[in-house]
C-alpha cells in the first residue's frame, strides 16, 4: 500500500470512528414535550470536529446524518429516516453539519476556537429553529424560546469541554502520526 493509499485509509476510518462516536452521544437521550430531546450531540459532534478539524469534522458529521437519512437507527433515540430529518428536529441535524465546520477551524488558542464554534451553534439553533417553528406551526420567536433556549447553558458547557478535551486528544494523535 502507498503511502497516499495508506492517509486516505486512515481518514475514511477517523471519520468513520468520529461518525460512529456521534452516533454514540445522539443516544444519550431525555426527551422532553417538545419534541427535540436533551442529548450530547452536540458535545459528541464538537469534540470530533476540534480533534479531527474541519474537513473530518464536517465529512464524518455529514456522513452520521447520511447512515440516519437512509435509516440506520443512529439518531436520538435510535430513530432513523427521512421522516426524521423531516421532522421537529431535523433542523438541528443538519445545523450539526455547518456547526462541525465551525467547531474545527483551526486557531491561534482555545478561547478563539470556543468563540468561532459558539457562532457555528447559533446557525445549528437558527436551523433548528426554524425548522420546529414550520413544523409546529408556530412562530420563530416562540420556536426559539421552545427549543434552544432550554439547551443554550448545555450546549454552551459541551463545545467548551469538547475544545479542552480535544487539546490532549490532537496532541496524542499528531504524535502517533495519525493526524497532522
């Protein structure tokens, strides 16, 4: 096997693995009335683009919501399917992809990575907003109060303790020569 050969292997498998481990947290779960459950999505997605950037970040969030699209039972809950993504939250699982961008750009320190993933989770929220709001048929203003105020403090907390994690975690693999 070339080298070239052998890098994109190890890619497809870290965002394999990083798909896997979104899978992962989608299942800690506790609904709520709303419709859109308490889970560690968004830890698991902002810790897997802070440690793999935002290329893996991005490819192995959008390859999570591809394997739930087709009905792996890999979202919240273990539902899968375009009815799903379709449905009262599936805003939110598409904001994930442009959040997991925003969670793995590359910059000068932590506060500044934390900053720029705080602005990719208000596009994961209006996503998600305004998703709910068509589906339920209320308005935005009411969709927000209803389904990202409640998670704000939680998801704020998680792509804070995702991008301290992520530190050691990089470090360990850039030393193994697994990612650069």
């Amino acid at each position: 096997m070339t080298k070239n050969n052998k890098t994109k292997t190890v890619y497809i498998v870290i965002c394999a693995l990083f798909a896997a481990i979104i899978a992962v947290s989608a299942q800690v779960a506790l609904p709520l009335p709303t419709n859109v459950p308490i889970t560690l999505h968004t830890f698991g997605v902002a810790l897997c683009a802070a440690v793999g950037g935002s290329l893996i970040g991005t490819v192995s969030t959008s390859v999570y919501v591809l394997l739930g699209a087709v009905g792996l039972p890999v979202f919240s809950m273990m539902r899968g399917g375009f009815a799903v993504l379709l449905g009262p939250t599936g805003g939110f699982l598409f904001g994930f992809i442009p959040f997991a961008f925003f969670c793995g750009m590359n910059c000068k320190n932590v506060a500044a990575k934390t900053a720029i993933s705080l602005v990719g989770l208000i596009v994961c929220y209006l996503c998600g907003a305004l998703q709910y709001a068509l589906i339920a048929q209320i308005g935005f203003i009411e969709s927000i109060v209803a389904v990202v105020l409640p998670f704000m403090l939680k998801d704020t907390l998680s792509v804070i303790a995702a991008q301290l994690m992520a530190i050691p975690i990089r470090k360990a693999l850039a030393g193994s020569g697994v990612l650069r």
